[in-house]
C-alpha cells in the first residue's frame, strides 16, 4: 500500500516554484554571509573552528579560501534557481553546505540544519522538468508530474521540525516568558531610541508582552502546519505565518529561515492551486488509471528508506531522554532536535594548563587562541570546552610539552543565578569524549537555574 501511495503521480508545479525560491534564498544566503562579514567571522580570522567532533581536520580550509567556497555555493544556488546542469548542481550545493555546516559551531543554527536537509532532498527530486535551463538543452526531460513522496517529505519534514519546536518550548523559562523578555531587551532599547513612544518601550520590556508572544510561539509551532494542510484554515493560517516570521526576521534577526518556511509552505497549498497562481500557462496534469502501478524496481527499496529516514527524523529530537541530565543544562542532545530560540546562557569559564613535568599551574588567555565569538560559545558549551582543551593540549604538545587542562566554569540560564557546571578535578585534554552518553564531567544540574533576573515594570 505504502509503495504505491508514495509513487502515485502529481502535479509537480509545487517543487518547481519551490526550486526556484531555494536557489535564490541559497544564492542570497551563501553572498550575504561574505557582504556582512559573517563568514570573515566564522572561518577567516580565526585559528581552528569549533567543528561537529571528529571533523576537526576540516580547520585546513580555513582562512580566505572560505570566501571562495561560499562565493561558489552562492552561484549554485542560482543555477539551481535557474534549473541549469540540475543534477550535478544541487549534489555539489549539497555536499558544499554540508562541509560548511560541519565546519562550525560557532554560528550553530538548526536553521541551517534544515537547508541542509533540504538541499539533499533537492539532489534526488527532479525539480528541472519544468521552468528551466535544463529542458531548453533537454528537451525529453519536460514533464508535468512528479511523484507524491517528493511532496510528502516536505510535508512531514516540516510537520517534525514544527512539533518538536514547540514541544521543546514546555518548560518554565519560556512559557514564562523568561527568554523573551531577555531577548526583547534589544528591540525595547531600539524602540526608545529611535522612536522615543514610552508606552511602547514599556510594553515591550513587560513580562506580559514576553509571556504572550511565548504562549504564541509555541502554539504557532504546535498548529500552523496541520492548519495550513486543512483547506478551512489554510488562507488564514498562511498569513499567520508571514506575520509571525516576518515579525521574528525584524525582532530577533535569524536569517534567512522565516522566509525559507514560508518557500515550504507551498507544499501545503493543492498543487493545482500553485499551476493556477504561479503557471497559468502550464499544463494541467491529469492522473491516468493506473497512478497506483509501480513505477520502477527499486520501489520497495526506496520505499524502506524513506520511512526509515522519517523514523529517524522522529526519534533524533528525543535521543536526550536517554541521556541523564537536563538538555538545557547539559547540552547534551540538543543539536539536530529543532530546539529553537530556547533559552540564553552566560558564563565565567577559566581554563588552566599544568605542566606534566614541572608541574607548574598557569592560566590560559583565551584572546591569545580565540575570536571574541568564540570565546562567548565556548564558555558555556561543554563540547567545545573539551574540544579546546584536545586543542591546548596538541598545541602544547608542538612544543615539547604534556599538559593537564582544568576548567572552572560557571553558567547561568536566562538571566539566572550563576552556578558552577564543570568539575574542576577532571584533566579534560587526558578526558575521552563518550559520543553517545553523558559527560561525568558536567556537574549535576541546580534544582532551580533559571529564574530570571531581569528588572521588571511595575
């Protein structure tokens, strides 16, 4: 049943207008990072970069040749737009993103997580047989369907991404409003500056306008995909959504993605809405008698590995209940689980060096190894604590030297009270990174972390 439902044949206006909405999105995404000075941040003045672990060798491309490669994603991204040599395209776009995305966490974003997901689907999704360069060289290739996993997967992607969205968002400091009253700050400051409305600045600096927009957040999450699916719900759900991610690009500044959803919410329209609105022109498709039939040998293969990458979208998100602790507090199991724009962490991190011979104790300037970025990540990301205390102790070694690495670190979230997090007594450049359970070395979570301090109005 399931074989022939995934290969039953639609209407493919639907990834030919989002092929062309991604390349651009890419195109701008990839320049904009070397106009704004981003990818001179992550990549080109600093020494190493904090990589996925195990991808450490990846440090090589660092420097100006991170221009080069961004400069070539970006052009990708346009003869993906364009549907030109689509095949080849959207491999090298995919591979590219993917080495980038792996090179750094600096910038960790699950955002860009998404792009490269996105960007694998497009490699095994012809999104050429219409509106492109591709079928002007080949013109055998046009056609008017396309098969319904190619929709369904951007369905369900977006259906996982959302849900553990906002079921990561059931815990105090945010249905409180304790994140977003920090991160409003920022727009409160802005509005009494430059528009100088104090009932205004007031509202955005109250507890209620946070609390609000949390409740708001995470309901979004929780509905807006099953409300765009269904046909009642659907007009309004859409512009929902472009207030609210347009209103998230103004306010918290996170790229490109409020724009990138909105692309993949035309996979929620009827597809022959998108014809009509977007390819008057076009053909309408219309689906024979055998749609069901199977279409090609390797059907029921395909068919395993596409629920078998559902069900593994599914459980990555949850892989942290396996893992003691608290995930916002010990990080562990937070990346690749869509656990967005959840909480703010600051610390105090003090790393020190022993001399295994002299046994001499010194502490480390950390402006002699690191960015200002990554001295602010690094504090209060335990990865990359023992990822620089590895990199003390190679750089050490270079010079003739063994070395023991402590850490004394201090951590609060959301504007709590600060409270120790790494023990002190453990060598972490001597430490084995345990890739699939709990670091010892993370100390136990406080019973209460994250009461906020900000001041409120009364």
């Amino acid at each position: 049943m399931f074989n022939n439902l995934l290969f039953q044949r639609i209407d493919n206006s639907q990834i030919i207008i989002f092929r062309i909405f991604f390349g651009l999105l890419m195109a701008v995404e990839c320049w904009g990072s070397i106009a704004t000075g981003w990818v001179k941040e992550t990549f080109v003045e600093p020494q190493f970069s904090f990589t996925f672990i195990g991808l450490e060798w990846t440090n090589f491309l660092l420097g100006n040749t991170m221009y080069y490669i961004y400069g070539f994603l970006g052009f990708m991204g346009i003869l993906i737009m364009l549907g030109a040599f689509y095949r080849i395209t959207t491999i090298l776009f995919a591979l590219g993103w993917s080495l980038v995305y792996f090179m750094q966490k600096e910038h960790y974003n699950n955002h860009y997580y998404l792009v490269m997901l996105i960007a694998w689907f497009m490699v095994f999704i012809p999104a050429n047989r219409y509106k492109s360069i591709d079928i002007w060289i080949w013109p055998q290739i046009r056609s008017n369907y396309i098969y319904l996993w190619t929709r369904l997967i951007f369905i369900l992607q977006l259906l996982i991404v959302y849900t553990y969205a906002a079921l990561a968002k059931l815990y105090p400091g945010w249905m409180n409003g304790d994140f977003l009253m920090i991160r409003y700050v920022g727009v409160a400051r802005w509005a009494e500056k430059n528009i100088a409305w104090e009932p205004l600045t007031e509202v955005l600096r109250s507890r209620e306008f946070a609390q609000g927009f949390s409740w708001l957040g995470f309901g979004f999450d929780l509905l807006i995909v099953p409300l765009l699916l269904w046909k009642k719900t659907r007009v309004v759900a859409f512009f929902a959504a472009l207030f609210f991610h347009i209103f998230n690009s103004v306010t918290l500044h996170i790229g490109i993605f409020p724009y990138f959803a909105l692309a993949l919410a035309v996979f929620c329209f009827p597809a022959e809405s998108m014809r009509k609105l977007f390819f008057p022109r076009k053909t309408t498709f219309v689906a024979g008698s055998n749609e069901f039939q199977p279409r090609h040998k390797n059907q029921t293969i395909f068919t395993f590995i596409f629920w078998t990458y559902i069900l593994w979208q599914i459980y990555l998100p949850v892989r942290h209940w396996h893992i003691p602790g608290d995930v916002l507090w010990t990080e562990e199991g937070h990346r690749l689980s869509w656990r967005m724009m959840l909480r703010t962490k600051s610390a105090t991190t003090q790393f020190f060096m022993v001399d295994k011979e002299s046994g001499k104790r010194s502490s480390v300037n950390l402006n002699e190894y690191m960015t200002q970025l990554q001295r602010n990540r690094v504090s209060a990301r335990p990865d990359m604590i023992w990822q620089f205390a590895q990199y003390l102790k190679k750089d050490q070694q270079k010079k003739g030297k063994e070395v023991s690495v402590f850490v004394s670190s201090r951590v609060a979230i959301n504007g709590g009270p600060y409270h120790e997090y790494i023990d002190k007594e453990t060598d972490l450049a001597n430490t084995k990174w345990k890739y699939f359970g709990h670091q010892d070395w993370i100390l136990e979570a406080p019973d209460d972390y994250s009461k906020v301090q900000i001041k409120e109005n009364n």
